[in-house]
C-alpha cells in the first residue's frame, strides 16, 4: 500500500489525479470524472495518480476503497501512482497548517483552525470554461483543521496537489465555488496553483439529478447487469466529449489520440440508457466469441444450464449466432437459453398468432421428415430442405420460417432459422418439430360441465 507520493516530479510533465471519497460506491459521475482524467493523461504522456480522500472516519469503509479499486481495474484505467490515503499523511496537514500558523495566515477559534481567506477578487482561467472571476471579499474565513485535528477537504486537497505536483486539476463543476479558496492556499503555501478544468455535470434525460432508475448506479451494477468494460467505457467518455466526425463508437486506443479537454462541453450531459445499451450492443458484436465464452460460462453453469463437460466449441457457436442481436452479457445468455434445455416453452402470443395458423401442421410434418432423412445438417443443407418444403407447399417463406421458428425457440424472433437449425443439430430440431406436432394434434380436453342442483349448489 503507497502512502507517500513521489518525491520529485518532472515540472514540464501532465500529472493529473483521481480522489475519490470511500463513502459510497464509484458511480457514474466519479467514473467519467476518473476516466477524463486518465485519458488526458495518457494523450498527454503524463501520470494519472490515484488517492483515496478517506479523512472522514465515520463513513469511510474499506468495502467502498475495494468496490471503487475494482471498478477502475475493470473499466481498465490504471493508474501510475497510489493509492495514496489521507489517512495516512496527517502529520504533513498539521505541519503544513502550523507553518501557515507562524506565518500569521491562520489562527485558532474553538478549537479549530482557520484559514485568513485574502478579501480581493480571484479570477481562474478554467481549461473548460474560460475566466471565472470570484469575489472573496464576499466570503469568510475557510476552517483547515478541525476541532478533531483532521484536515479539511480544501485544505487536504491543496496540500495533497501541492505534494503530489499535480499540474491539472481535472473535477465536476460543482467545485468550482471551492476553487478561488484553494488558490488562496496554494498562493499561502508558496505553490503554484495547477490549471482547472471544470467538467459539467450528468442529469438524467428530463433534465434532473441523476437517480437510481435513471443511471445513478454503481459502477459494479453495470458490470453484474452485463454490460462490457468497453462499452462503458466508450459511453462514459460520450457524456460530455466527443471524437469528432460524429463517430460514436470509439476504441479506448483512438480516444488517447484524439482526446482534449478543451473539446469537453460546458453544459450537462445527459445520460439516456437506450444510448447506453446501443453503445454496449455495438461493442458486444465486435467481440471475439472466445473471449464471450469465457466471460459468460460460468453464469451459465450457475444457473444449472450446462455442466462443466459442456462442449467449448459449441458453446462459441451459440455465441457467434446470437451475440448480434444482445445488447448485454445478460441478454446473450438468456437468449441462449433454449439451447440447452430439452423442451421450448412457446410466448403465448406465439402460439396463438403463429402455430395455429391454418397449414402449419402440413409444414412441420413434412419438414420433419425431409431433417430426418439428411445425412449432412450444415446452413446450406439446412436451407435446400426448407426450400424445397416452400416451393412444393406453394407458399411465401414467411409462411414457414415464422412458425418453424417458434416451434424451434417458443420465440418470434431471433437470428437466421437456417443458420439457427444448423447450430441447434439434427437431433434438437427434430425433437422440437415433433413436440410441435404432437401439441397441433392433441384433442383439448372436454371442458366438464357443470349443473345447478335444486339447493343451488354447483355439481360436476
């Protein structure tokens, strides 16, 4: 575990930091923050440092600095130095707030420590908002330590920035009434303030703070929801920047080339899920079905779908067929489903809409016998035979391929039938023809009747 930041910085370059409080999860907002940051730093060439601002003793939980940890190694933002804790540096904030004190910049009230905020006018020339001019004079004196002996966040964040030699400052904008402070501190310090970059905040799609339902979630809630680390990745760095050439769909590589913090916007960005899960769904096609495989095999073992013994290969197969049409991991595997199971359960609408249309029985059995009697079950065979069944019924493809479809799957969509049969097998699609075909013909059973009896009781 790092405790002390490195002693010596080169000055001409980028160093910029992420630090987070161990309050709560890492959210939507802290990682966009975390991954502008760290792409800054990398177009740059410079450092992305880590620190956990844990100063606040009663909410600060180790489960929240694993949680955060983990979700930046899962998006894939390493960083290159830390994790550096408060926690463990307040002897360096009591010395640096006894050194203002001799000073006369800071003086004592009940116990706490004060800071002399200097009455005048403080203008900051942010990287994302151009100059913005404060006026201390309408403020008031700005506690650094308090009655406890722990640092306050300004203060700590000052001297951490000073230590550390961070160049950029990169943070939501909801600090930036806490900025002309800092920079009253760094100037007391003898340290030159680093540049601001103010990043607008995240709002829902009608405009208000972010909740639950609409995004506000832990960044590994999205990870068990089956999202990919790249395509929340790519969407995070969509809320607020863009690559240009209205390309969305963005590699992490191509973001470090063209990644620059004047072109982050100056309004909200807004976070709308259906974008969210576009961006996922494009990212999930792109993917090598191999490494699909390994990431959802053992949910599929967990739900009791497949054993351990379960053929790899047809596993990617499967994933190949289907990954085109999920827009998340959970999607891909639930759509796997009827794959592994020895019966289909028809969506009701299905069954009524599609298998018991007129001339379906006639279909399925003699498609049946035309699977039964190949010798070979590739797409192309597959195919012939489906062919040949429509030209010799006389009817529309449609007129097959939807109900064969739903006796195969119990859904109305899906992929390809033809590829579809072909990676279902021979045995499977036999199987399900037959299931089909035994539920046409099966007479309904006689509905009993009931008659009133005299007493007016109800007698089967």
């Amino acid at each position: 575990m790092t405790t002390q930041p490195t002693p010596s910085h080169a000055p001409d370059r980028v160093r910029v930091r992420f630090a987070p409080s161990p309050t709560g999860f890492l959210h939507i907002g802290g990682a966009r923050t975390s991954l502008f940051n760290w792409l800054f730093a990398r177009h740059e060439g410079g450092a992305f440092i880590l620190r956990i601002e844990d100063t606040d003793r009663k909410r600060s939980q180790q489960q929240y600095v694993d949680e955060i940890l983990g979700s930046l190694k899962w998006l894939g933002m390493d960083w290159d130095e830390g994790p550096f804790f408060q926690s463990q540096r307040l002897e360096v904030y009591q010395q640096r707030a006894q050194e203002l004190t001799a000073k006369g910049m800071v003086y004592e009230a009940d116990g706490a420590l004060l800071f002399k905020v200097p009455m005048e006018i403080v203008e900051v020339d942010d990287v994302i908002h151009g100059k913005i001019v404060v006026d201390n004079r309408l403020g008031k004196d700005l506690v650094i330590m308090k009655s406890d002996g722990l640092p306050t966040y300004n203060f700590a964040c000052v001297v951490d920035d000073a230590d550390m030699g961070i160049t950029h400052v990169v943070r939501g904008d909801d600090h930036i009434s806490n900025t002309p402070k800092q920079v009253a501190l760094y100037q007391a310090l003898g340290m030159r303030p680093p540049k601001f970059a103010h990043i607008p905040m995240i709002h829902s799609e009608d405009r208000a703070r972010l909740s639950k339902r609409t995004g506000a979630k832990a960044i590994s809630e999205f990870h068990a929801e089956g999202y990919l680390p790249e395509g929340l990745f790519n969407y995070l760095a969509l809320l607020g920047w863009s690559p240009g050439g209205n390309q969305e769909i963005v590699s992490k590589d191509e973001m470090v080339k063209r990644f620059e913090l004047r072109r982050v916007n100056k309004t909200a960005a807004i976070f709308d899920v259906d974008k969210l899960n576009w961006v996922n769904a494009q990212h999930l096609k792109r993917q090598d079905p191999e490494r699909l495989v390994d990431v959802i095999r053992p949910s599929l073992e967990a739900q009791g779908l497949i054993g351990p013994d379960y053929p790899r290969a047809r596993l990617v197969e499967i994933v190949r067929l289907l990954q085109s049409r999920a827009q998340t991991l959970r999607d891909l595997e639930a759509s796997a489903v009827w794959f592994f199971t020895k019966t289909v359960r028809y969506d009701r609408k299905a069954k009524a809409e599609v298998l018991q249309q007129d001339g379906v029985l006639k279909i399925f059995e003699m498609l049946v016998g035309r699977l039964e009697g190949l010798s070979a079950f590739d797409h192309p065979t597959v195919e012939q035979a489906c062919r040949g069944v429509i030209a010799e019924l006389g009817i529309q493809g449609g007129a097959l391929i939807h109900p064969v479809r739903v006796a195969l799957t119990g859904k109305t969509v899906g992929p390809g039938l033809f590829e579809l049969m072909a990676v279902l097998g021979k045995e499977l699609c036999v199987q399900r023809l037959h299931d089909a075909i035994k539920k046409l013909t099966r007479k309904p059973a006689a509905k009993r009747q009931a008659t009133t009896t005299d007493s007016g009781q109800t007698a089967a």
